[in-house]
C-alpha cells in the first residue's frame, strides 16, 4: 500500500511530486485540534520558522473523533502548501462512523512511500478489532515492505511500543508487541516514531532508536513528566540525518542523529 504525500490546501489536499523534500521535514504529535488547551497554532508558527513544508504527524490530530468541523480545523492550522501525513490516533478514528470521515480526508489507513534512500512507512494503531496492536494484513503488509532494499527505514504510529507508563498502548498486549518489534530489528529500521503519551522520551532496543515525539497541547496526562510541549525537525545531514527536539518557543530541548 503505497501513495503520493497529501498537499494540504485548507480542506483540499492535492498529490504533490517528491524532489528532496526528505532532505527537512518537522514530526508533531498530539495537537488534539478543538481542545482549549491545544498549541497547535503555535507548533505550526514554529515550522514555518523552520522553513519546513513536511510534517509527519503521528495522531490524535483533532480532540473527537469523527468531528468534521474538528478536521476543517486542523487543515485551516496546518495552512496551504505544506505536504501532511498521519498516522491516525485514538482521537482521530474510534468507530465505524469516525473511520468514514477520516476517509473523507485521507485515502488511506496505512501506507508506505520513499525518497532517495529512505524509506517511510506510516501504521495505524487504532484498526478496528486491532487497537494497540499492529497485526493481521497490516503486520503482513509492514513484513513486506520491510524487505525493500534501503538505507533508511523510519516507521510512524501513534501509540509507542514501549510507553512511559508499563501495560500502556503497545505494551498492553507484549507478545504481539514484542513480535512487531522483532519484525522491526531483523529488518534494521532506524527509527520509530510514536506519540500518544504527551511527553518526549528516546531509547534504543536492539539497534532501533524509539522516539515518543512531543505533544502539541499545554495538558501532559502524565504527571511526573516535566516536558513541554514542541515539535521535532528532522534535516538530512550528508550521509545521515539529524533530529531537533524543541518547545513550542523553538528551543532545542535535545538531539540525536540517526546514521548508517
């Protein structure tokens, strides 16, 4: 399952052609679009700062699930001429009904697609019959097009495999968690990037570097984490790539880089 980027032009989005667009593009997380807490405008100031026309967001785009005016929203924030994908969250599908409208929206509820080297595979947690859980024909779709011949691999989901808190997205079902990260090694992925738990953390588990990207929203579920809110810059550097974590100010909260 593969496709084009989406070019957002408010509600309109448009297939667009990949030149270098790789080379720089900002992963955001969490904006819950039509919460009072959300800082999504300001996320989306940043970027442009940053000069950035890619966003990869890893879900929970809007608060309410099949809210259409919700949606508007979003891409009203997200602005004309910038290139959007998502992996959906909880917030944004929860039933047959919230299914049909992101579908309204987007072509697809999981896909792959490649620049150059890399290649980028966007998954979906929150499957009917499979929440928290990436298995069935999307497991062996993912198995599939793991097997591509590229130098980078970078997969996107909203809930992480590994979580702040135990027993939490992924981890709620460890053997089906343990198989889609075994899948994930053996095929040497770089990197995985998930949001959901509304505060940044980083880890490495045989080889693969695992990211809990930043919300976009003031409200952090998990208490004991001080995080801010913010958004992540990725901008490809010779042969590798280079990760930015900043606050919703653009200050640089940390870094990593992701090199083979």
């Amino acid at each position: 399952m593969k496709r084009m980027p989406i070019l957002v032009l408010l509600t309109l989005m448009l297939c667009l052609p990949l030149w270098a667009w790789a080379q720089q593009f900002a992963i955001v997380a969490d904006s819950h679009v039509g919460a009072r807490d959300s800082v999504y405008r300001d996320i989306i100031e940043r970027i442009e700062d940053e000069k950035l026309e890619t966003i990869i967001h890893v879900g929970d785009a809007i608060n309410s699930p099949g809210n259409v005016a919700q949606w508007k929203k979003f891409f009203e924030l997200t602005g004309s001429g910038k290139t959007l994908h998502l992996a959906p969250g909880n917030n944004d599908i929860k039933d047959a009904k919230s299914i049909q409208v992101y579908l309204k929206f987007f072509a697809e509820m999981y896909y792959s697609f490649s620049e150059g080297d890399t290649l980028f595979i966007i998954l979906n947690t929150e499957l009917p019959d499979e929440k928290r859980r990436i298995s069935g024909n999307q497991l062996s779709w993912l198995s599939r097009e793991l097997k591509r011949s590229f130098r980078y691999k970078f997969v996107f989901l909203h809930q992480p495999l590994y979580p702040i808190v135990r027993l939490h997205a992924l981890d709620r079902y460890e053997e089906a968690r343990d198989v889609l990260h075994k899948i994930l090694a053996q095929n040497r992925v770089s990197l995985v990037v998930a949001g959901h738990e509304h505060a940044y953390r980083k880890s490495v588990k045989d080889g693969v570097t695992y990211v809990i990207a930043p919300r976009s929203r003031l409200v952090s579920y998990l208490f004991f984490e001080d995080g801010q809110p913010g958004y992540i810059v990725a901008r490809r550097k010779g042969k590798g790539y280079l990760f930015t974590v900043k606050d919703s100010l653009g200050n640089l909260q940390d870094s990593f880089t992701i090199v083979k």
